[in-house]
C-alpha cells in the first residue's frame, strides 16, 4: 500500500512491490480467462483488468470505492479489543497513455466512527492511557498509481526517508484464480519495514519508534463474465483488506508495546450513493476535494504516506500532565 502501489481499496494500487509475478501455465488456465474480450494470462489482458478494476476505460468517468471495518487494539497478556471503526473514502479515474499504459489519479480519505452509531469520531476515549484525545482524518491527496505490461519494480522512498533499490521489471500480472460460480479472484500480500516519519524524539506521544512495520492483505472478487464483456468499461468488485500496523499517532501512545490491526471489507460503485450517508455527509462538509478524482495536471505530486502527511500538518503534543 508499497499497498497504494498496488492500489487498492477498489482492488488497485497494482505497480510497486505489491505487482503479483505469477504467470498461469497453459495446462492450468481456467476457461474464460483466454476471452473472448482479454486474454488474462497476458499483461496486456491484465492491465485491461486492472484498469476496470480500479477506474474506467471511459475517461470522462470516475469510480468510487467504499471500506468500512474495525480497527482492533493488540497488546500482550489479554485479547485483541475492538477500539473503534473506520470508512474509507476513495475515487479515481483512468488515463491512457500513448505507450499503452494507464495512468490512475486517485484520492482516499479514511474516517474513524463509533462502534456502535457509526458516527465520525472527532475525540476517541482512549482508555489505555485514560485520555480523551482529538481524532485525525486521513488524507492521502493524492495517491496515484498506474498500470503497465512490464513491471518496473521498486521500493517505496517515503519522501525521501527511504533510498529506492532497483530491481528487474517483470510482466505485469493481477494473478487471478477461479474462485468458482464465475468469480475470480486476486491476493496481494505486502510486508514493509522502513525508516518512520514521524521520530520518538520529535514526536515522543506520537512515534511508536524509529522504524514502522507495516503488512497489508488484499483479497479482490470480480465476475468473470463481467471481465469478459467488451461492453463494459468498468467492473464492480469486492473484498477484504487487513493491516498490521503501528499504534496511530494521535491514539498517543508512544512507544507503548502493542499495536493495531484493521480488518475490513470493500467494495466499488459509479455514483456517491453508494457511501453510508454518515460517511458522505461527513465528506462533504469537511473534505469534499477527497470525492474527485485528481486532475491530470496533479499527476507529478508526489505521494505521500499518511504518517508523511501527519508530520506535515499536526504539531507534536506537549507531555501528559
């Protein structure tokens, strides 16, 4: 998510080090990968894929996707506690370049709710360390990723905390499966360790230490039919997202041991009614840039971690007294 490079939420974010490497032999694809619209053991069948996966072919068009979840608390010596919720808030849009690849401005917020209303937090109890403390939205503008048949692999840089090692490129590949009753399938596991924006000496209450590790797990569902038929530009899809990660800054919780688990599902539509109409509302009032695919002329804005975007917009809370 890097998972956004593989992007997401609609099944997406798929050119970095989440791009699968697998190729199908001939003896073991399932009928209808072959067409009779895309050939899917090919890259250029997979980036037709992708691309109405994550977007539209029709570029005047825009693609939302909705995750909603629950993000679990982790610490020795007891159980997993379900601490609060969260929606995802994501849109993109798709565009084509001369070379046959695809270029996909995207934006994605994430907002955390109430367990039990399922209203937007602006404060969180948080009873570890018996403190009600101020709820920050996540904000990834931009987050762009695009789709190629040949696979430039790399590493994440984080704004230049990390220094990008090269590797070979590889055909692209969504590395779907039969899934059965006309579903295929994809999975897309990402392991991180890198070097956090946000420092304990700095941000003492809000850095879990000097180094994140960060594992992200995609499952995505889409109807073979639907891939198949030329007539549609886009395709709906569904499935699940998990994510091991660090405690988040503002839960201030230091360098506490323990740390946090989303666990979600997700799915994709063409309008914003298909946003709970807490979490549109929401939007709306507060971040309505964040239901509009990016412009082309914002492509060359670099992406920027939510941890990055942190450290670029909050100031460091003074000690608890």
């Amino acid at each position: 998510m890097n998972r956004r490079e593989m992007m997401i939420l609609t099944g997406s974010m798929a050119v970095g080090l989440g791009a699968s490497t697998e190729i199908l032999a001939e003896s073991e694809v399932p009928a209808g990968f072959k067409g009779p619209y895309i050939d899917l053991t090919t890259p250029k069948g997979n980036v037709n894929a992708a691309v109405r996966i994550d977007a539209n072919l029709d570029e005047s068009k825009q693609k939302w996707a909705s995750v909603s979840g629950v993000v679990c608390g982790v610490r020795d010596g007891g159980a997993l506690q379900d601490l609060f919720g969260f929606e995802v808030v994501s849109v993109a849009r798709a565009w084509a370049q001369p070379d046959g690849s695809y270029r996909v401005p995207h934006r994605e917020a994430i907002f955390y709710t109430d367990l039990e209303t399922g209203d937007v937090l602006r404060t969180w109890k948080n009873h570890y360390i018996d403190e009600e403390v101020e709820v920050v939205d996540v904000i990834n503008d931009p987050w762009n990723h695009s789709f190629a048949e040949e696979v430039k692999r790399f590493e994440p840089n984080y704004g230049g905390l990390n220094k990008p090692k090269p590797k070979p490129p590889i055909p692209f590949s969504n590395g779907f499966f039969d899934a059965g009753n006309g579903m295929v399938q994809k999975r897309r596991h990402i392991n991180l360790y890198y070097p956090a924006a946000l420092q304990p000496d700095k941000w003492p209450r809000e850095s879990a230490g000097k180094m994140n590790r960060v594992s992200e797990f995609f499952t995505t569902s889409a109807k073979l039919a639907d891939l198949q038929n030329p007539e549609m530009t886009s395709v709906h899809v569904t499935g699940s997202w998990s994510r091991v990660t660090p405690w988040l800054p503002w839960m201030l919780m230091g360098q506490a041991p323990g740390h946090i688990v989303y666990h979600s599902t997700f799915h994709s539509f063409d309008s914003l009614d298909g946003f709970k109409p807490k979490v549109l509302a929401h939007a709306e009032k507060h971040h309505p840039k964040m239901l509009e695919a990016p412009p082309r002329d914002e492509w060359d804005k670099p992406n920027l971690s939510s941890l990055e975007v942190y450290a670029k917009t909050q100031k460091p809370k003074p000690p608890k007294t």
